[in-house]
C-alpha cells in the first residue's frame, strides 16, 4: 500500500485561509513598521514572525478582520517591549554576578534556567507598588528573615508581612 | 486550563508559605496544613501554585535576584513607554556599540517547546534556535563562542568584517565545531551530538579524538569519543528554519517523534501503524494541524482524550 498524499496546502479552512491573506498583505507592512520602532531589520523580521505565530497559536483571528494592521500591530508592541524586559532582565543578571567570585558564576545552564525563572518572576511582580516589591524580593529570592526586613525599613513586622503576603497572593492568581 | 481559585484561599497558601518559612512549624501546625489542602481541590489547586512559585524562588542564587530584579522593572516601563513614541533604541545601542567596540559581547537564548527563535549576532552570523533550544553566546577578543546547551540550532556565519580573524567555534557536551566560513546546524540529543553541513564546511573537534573536517551535503554523529555515523543531507533537513517538516517515504513513528520535539504533551503510537509510510510537508508551528493532516493522509485515529498525551492507533 501507498500512503503518500499531497501536502497540506490542499486542505485549507477559513482560518489558514484568512491568515494567508493577512500574511501576504501586511507582513511586509508589519516588518516595515517594527523596523521603524526597533532600528534593527533583523529583530524586525524576527519580531514580525512571532507576531504571526502569536496570532496563530492564539487563535486571534477573527473571520474577517476589520483593522488587521492594528492588530497586528498590536501584538507586535507586546511583543517588542517583551524583547526589551528580556534584555534588561539578561543585563540586570550579568551586571548582579559580575561579582561573584569565578566558582559562584553560575554554569551557562543553570543561567539560563535562571534567567527564565527571572523572566517570570519580573512579571508576575511588574504591578505591584515599588514597596511591595522590594520587601517581597528581599524576603523571598534573599531570604532574610521578616524582622530583619522590619528592622532595615524602620516598618512594623505587620506591614511588612502584610506586603509579602499581598505579593504571594498576586503570584499565586497568577498560575 | 487555569482554573480561578477564591482570593481567600491563596491568601490562606501565602499564610502557610510564610508559616513554613518561618521555619518553627509543630506537628499540630503540620496536620491542620494537611487538612487544608485536602479541604477541596481549589485548596490544593492552591498549594500547587504555591510549591511552583516556590520552586521558581529556589533557582535564583542568593545575592543575584534582588539586585536584578530592583534594578530591571523601572527601566522596562521606562523604555516600554519610550519604545511607544519610537525612541526606543538609544540607551540599548550605545551600551551594545561600546560593548562590541572592546571586542565582547554575551548573550542567552531560549526557546520554549514549539517556539523558534532567530538571533543575529555582532558579527553578521545569523543563529535560528529550533524548539526547546538553549545557547550560550560568548564574544571576547580572541573567540567568538556559542555554547549549545539544549536542543537544536541553525547557524551561518557571517563575514560581514574582514578584520576579525576570530574563529566562531559551537560548543556542546561531545565537543566543538568550528565554522570555516559556513551555513551549519548543531542538535545536542541525549548521548551524542549531529552536525549538518549545508554550505562550505565545518571542522568537528570531538571531547577526545581527532578532528575531522566535514564538507557541504554531509552530517556526522558525534559523541565524546568520536564520529560514530555519517550521512547525507541537503536544504530540506534545514526547513525547520522556517517551520516545516518535509518527510519523504518515512515511518510513521519516526515522524511523530519529530513532532513530538515541538509539543509539550507525549505523541504515542500503536505499534500497528508505527511502520506505515509517510510522505508530505507539515507545519511545525501548529502541530495540532499537522496530526490532523496525517490522520487524514493515513487511516488513523487520534484520540487526545487522555491528559498530557495522544493516542494514534489505526482507524
């Protein structure tokens, strides 16, 4: 028996269909408009690719799109200032071991997971108030203990608790 | 799926978290947490997350994160803001400029399952990260370095300046590939590293053997010890690069565990179809499509009604 078929071209449904369309009309548009904000052709392309994956593993697009450019566009901005956090989150990390000693630098491996685990925290504790931040951080990536944090702010113990625990509640809505 | 669990709930999973951390937690103390989480499965939907985030806490080293993290966010919503009215590039480009003028440069990339990654360097060379990829990239005055510490990467070299007579070298567990001038991929598997060759050729420096030179259109497969496989390749083995599998005349389970590097759930198939031919062109950034093209081009079933796995078995 023979099981070779034709590629997938030949089956098409009304979404791939529409976001064939989107493509050939806009991308060249797209990668136009990132390289504006971004200065760099490279990122640009790369920065118009995800946009466009974003858009099919979100299941972003409507049947007929009525203003496909801001869609897009849309996309791409969250997109670009996550390109910027990373960084400034890679620089942050090089800039904080830059003085550890030579076997406290973490092996690349451990970086790397190290940096995703920043990633994540950077977000899920974007929103909070500057205070809050801090004293979660300090409580929880440093450990130290409560009454230190109380001591070293000049709060009561409760505020302080009661910061940590407003961040740990924030995370945690967040799975 | 997320499921929304009560704000007084979490609160209750922040409590324990700090009640634990405290670090004098009674046996009393230890069974009444028990009993909480088996209160409900929002309860432990709760500890769960908790035993996550935690988790998450623990990979940071003491004395990096804060100090990383303070410094960060400001900066991002700042630039984020600036990025909005275009201005964006000025403070990232005069530090990447300074830093590339002394001849170093670093930098770290990851891809998720199923994502793909294109990454240019300060030299021209172009690096594409397949799915669940990770690299090390490494510029100093006499070397230009890319550590390979997962997964699979696509790279050509560029020759952008003539003045820089570094070499590019990519290194993994087995060993070190240097570039002589070339469009190459690298994928680090579980006991062995596979080099393909698409343009000029590329030199393999196996952990504990002699190095060997391979040109255009060849692949090795190298462990510590040296080559232990050659075979042929050509530009189709590279069209991950732009999310495509092409598969000619293949057997169906080999297919699948191609696709399986792009999904975070497990593809298994009923040794009853495992040796069927397959032939065609599928698309990597939605599998879920390209399992749907197969089960039309071949009498299969695809059953993804167990968690975290699909069952492929005849139709």
């Amino acid at each position: 028996m023979n099981y070779t078929a034709a590629p997938p071209m030949s089956q098409s449904t009304a979404e791939t269909a529409t976001l064939q369309v989107l493509y050939s009309d806009h991308h060249r548009w797209l990668v136009g408009w990132l390289r504006k904000k971004v200065g760099c052709s490279h990122l640009a392309a790369d920065l118009a690719q995800d946009t466009f994956i974003r858009l099919i593993t979100s299941r972003l697009v409507p049947a007929t799109p009525s203003a496909p450019r801001k869609l897009l566009s849309r996309i791409a901005r969250g997109l670009m200032i996550d390109h910027w956090r990373r960084r400034d989150v890679e620089q942050a990390y090089l800039a904080a071991i830059a003085h550890l000693s030579q076997a406290e630098v973490p092996s690349p491996e451990d970086r790397l997971l190290i940096i995703e685990s920043l990633m994540r925290i950077e977000a899920l504790i974007r929103d909070l108030p500057e205070m809050t931040r801090r004293v979660f951080l300090l409580s929880q990536l440093e450990g130290v203990p409560l009454n230190q944090i109380a001591q070293t702010t000049g709060m009561p113990l409760i505020t302080v608790r009661r910061h940590i625990q407003r961040a740990l509640i924030a995370c945690l809505a967040v799975s | 799926m997320a499921e929304t669990v009560d704000n007084g709930i979490l609160a209750e999973a922040a409590d324990w978290i700090l009640l634990f951390q405290s670090g004098h937690v009674s046996e009393q103390q230890r069974e009444a947490f028990e009993r909480w989480r088996a209160t409900s499965p929002a309860h432990a939907e709760a500890w769960q997350r908790a035993e996550t985030l935690l988790t998450t806490f623990d990979r940071i080293p003491k004395g990096v994160g804060s100090q990383a993290l303070q410094g960060t966010s400001r900066v991002s919503r700042r630039r984020a803001l600036r990025s909005l009215v275009t201005l964006v590039v000025a403070a990232p480009t005069v530090w990447y400029v300074s830093s590339q003028l002394r001849g170093r440069w670093e930098e770290t990339a990851v891809t998720a399952r199923g994502q793909r990654r294109t990454m240019q360097l300060p030299d021209g060379t172009t690096v594409v990260l397949n799915t669940d990829s990770a690299i090390d990239v490494r510029f100093t005055p006499d070397k230009k370095e890319i550590t390979l510490a997962r997964g699979e990467i696509l790279v050509t070299s560029g020759h952008d300046d003539r003045s820089d007579d570094r070499p590019l070298l990519v290194r993994t567990a087995h060993g070190s590939l240097r570039a002589l001038g070339t469009r190459f991929s690298v994928r680090l598997m579980a006991d062995a590293t596979r080099s393909a060759v698409f343009e000029h050729a590329v030199e393999v420096v196996p952990v504990a053997a002699g190095a060997r030179v391979l040109s255009d259109g060849q692949q090795a497969t190298f462990t510590a010890r040296g080559i232990v496989s050659m075979a042929t390749v050509d530009d189709n083995d590279a069209l991950w690069e732009r999310g495509m599998l092409l598969l000619k005349n293949v057997r169906l389970a080999d297919a699948l565990a191609e696709l399986g590097r792009y999904r975070t759930d497990v593809l298994r198939c009923d040794p009853a179809v495992a040796d069927l031919r397959v032939s065609g062109a599928l698309s990597l950034d939605d599998t879920d499509r390209a399992l749907r093209v197969l089960g039309q081009m071949l009498p299969l079933r695809i059953d993804s009604s167990r968690p975290n796995e699909i069952f492929i078995s005849p139709r």
